[in-house]
C-alpha cells in the first residue's frame, strides 16, 4: 500500500512538472508590455525594459508622444529583426552621434536613438549609455541565435520527447498498480 502511495506521489510529481515546464517557457517569452512598465515617483519618469527573447536588455524613458512601454517594444522588436538575419554580424552595429542623439545602427538601419534625456535617466552622459546598449544588445543578438541554432533546438526536442516518454511510462505504472 505504501509502495502505490509512493509511486502515485512520484507520477503526480513528474506530471506537474512536465506541466509546468511549458508553462514557465511561456512565461519566458511574455510580451515586454505584461508589466515591465513603472513609474519613477521621484522623477515622475515613465521607464519601461527592452525584453528580447526573456532577456531585459535596459530600461527606456518615454515620452507624451512615444509611450515608454511602446518605444521599449519598438526597440526590442528591431533587435529581434536584426538577430534573426544571419548574414548580419552584431559587431557591424555602430554608433553615429547626431546633435540630438547616439543613433544605434545595424548597417542604415536604426535600433534605437539615445537622447539626452534618456542619460539623464540613468545619471550618465548619453553616448555612455548608448555604448552601454550597444554592447546589451550584441549580447542579447548573440544568446537569440544561440538559443535558434540547430544543436539547441535538437537538445530542447530530445528533452521534450525524453519527458513524455517518463510521463507515459509512470502513468502506465500507475494505472497497472491501481
């Protein structure tokens, strides 16, 4: 009897977890928008992260007209525009400083604009932080096409198909004990 207790705990066990692990890969690839805007009381400074793939690469200011929480999704959408061209080398982007900003650029096409005031945010001078970004977001270029290629997706198969095949053969057990 304590045998059959025992194995239903563990099948119970395992069944929640392999329920939970989509689950929390879900919650890895949650859109920037669920919550990762706040509000800076002190300053009353509307920031909002750049999430790319679950990663949060830095936090953006907004502004009346471009929503902190839009721009931050704007940005991260061109980050994963540009990780997913493989004929792109992340060490090609580039900073071109303008009057008003540091233009992050992949080849001519713009990531992100750094202004003043985003240094201001920050406590920095915005050519430091725009240096900062660019380096976050070669790194998070990088960990997107890691995370794609071919060696990755077939480990992520093999551990899906691996934790099926348990499940099945616990409640297989499971189902002969009872």
């Amino acid at each position: 009897m304590l045998t059959r207790r025992f194995l239903r705990a563990v099948v119970l066990v395992l069944a929640a977890a392999s329920a939970a692990v989509p689950a929390l890969a879900r919650a890895q690839g949650a859109s920037p928008a669920s919550g990762a805007s706040d509000v800076q009381p002190e300053e009353a400074v509307q920031t909002a992260a750049v999430i790319v793939d679950g990663l949060v690469l830095f936090r953006v200011r907004g502004a009346t007209s471009f929503a902190a929480p839009a721009r931050a999704q704007s940005i991260a959408g061109r980050v994963a525009a540009v990780a997913e061209n493989q004929a792109f080398n992340p060490d090609a982007l580039r900073i071109e400083e303008t009057e008003l900003a540091s233009r992050i650029l992949a080849d001519r096409q713009l990531i992100m604009a750094v202004y003043d005031a985003d240094g201001r945010v920050e406590g920095i001078r915005r050519q430091v932080l725009a240096s900062a970004c660019l380096e976050r977001i070669r790194t998070a270029i990088a960990a997107y096409r890691a995370d794609r290629s071919a060696p990755a997706v077939e480990r992520a198969a093999v551990r899906a198909v691996a934790a099926t095949a348990v499940t099945v053969v616990l409640l297989l057990v499971l189902v002969w004990a009872g």
